[in-house]
C-alpha cells in the first residue's frame, strides 16, 4: 500500500491554487475547500462574508517519495505574493489570505525554515500565516477542479 501524505496551502482564489498543485509531478488529488475558520460546515456563500474566519484553500495529496513537502513549499511561495495581507490581487478578504495549514511539527519546521529562506529573496515583509490544520471543509462540487473542467489555465 502506498504512503501519502497531505498539505493545505491557501494562496489567494483557491481554483488557481488547485490548478497550480495539479500539475505538480507527485500530486496525486487536490480538493478545494475552507479551512482555519470558527463555522461547521461552511458555504462558499458564507466564507465569501469574510465572517466565517475561514480560507479559500487546497488540500494536496502527495506521494513523498515523489515529491517532497519542501518542493510544495516552494510551489507555493512561487504561486503568489505572499507579501499581501488578505488578498491576491483584486480578491479582498481573510478569506484570501496567505496560509501554511500543517500537520505535525515536521511540516512546521519545514513550512518556518522556508518561508525564512523566501524572506531573503523578498523586499516586503512576507505575511504568510502558518498555523495548525484544524477541519479542512471540502467545498461545493462546482468548485472542485473549475479551471480543470472549463480548459481554462487561470482564474
């Protein structure tokens, strides 16, 4: 039986976030989602309240032999700006926000040391929060694999 493992990033418009993931050799699934909020059960309407707490996210299935954590970290830091607080270019709002959702203190330290390296390369202070998992929320099914499905290569 093969090994998996998952990371949760959330980088802005989560269809974009998942696209990027996607495409990574390694990724075996992506599933769009809310995370890091206080609501049950969260819709796309509600999180869109900037109410809920929680972030548009991906939640990455991945096989470690293939691919590690360090080279998601830096899929993701190349993905976005992650000097802006709560948005990604016109989408405004926490639930917009730069995050690192880990899982155990291996994905922590791995998750601090890179975004310290990526601080070095930047002028603008990185804002990134990185905090444990907690509930990841799948969201509705018309937002799974969007970009995927309409044979768009962006948001």
């Amino acid at each position: 039986m093969k090994k998996t493992e998952n990371a949760t990033f959330a980088a802005g418009c989560f269809w974009h976030v998942e696209l990027v993931f996607a495409k990574v050799p390694g990724v075996l699934s992506t599933r769009v989602g809310y995370i890091g909020g206080k609501a049950k059960s969260p819709t796309y309407k509600q999180v869109c309240t900037d109410t809920t707490g929680h972030a548009e996210a991906v939640e990455v299935t991945y096989d470690p032999k293939q691919v590690s954590y360090e080279k998601l970290l830096d899929v993701f830091w190349q993905s976005h700006d992650p000097t802006q607080l709560n948005r990604q270019g016109l989408d405004v709002g926490t639930q917009y926000r730069s995050a690192i959702f880990y899982y155990g203190e291996g994905q922590r330290k791995a998750a601090e040391a890179s975004k310290n390296s990526w601080q070095k390369k930047r002028s603008r202070p990185i804002v990134t929060e990185i905090v444990p998992a907690g509930r990841f929320y799948p969201a509705e099914e018309y937002h799974q694999k969007y970009l995927i499905k309409r044979g768009r290569g962006v948001c």
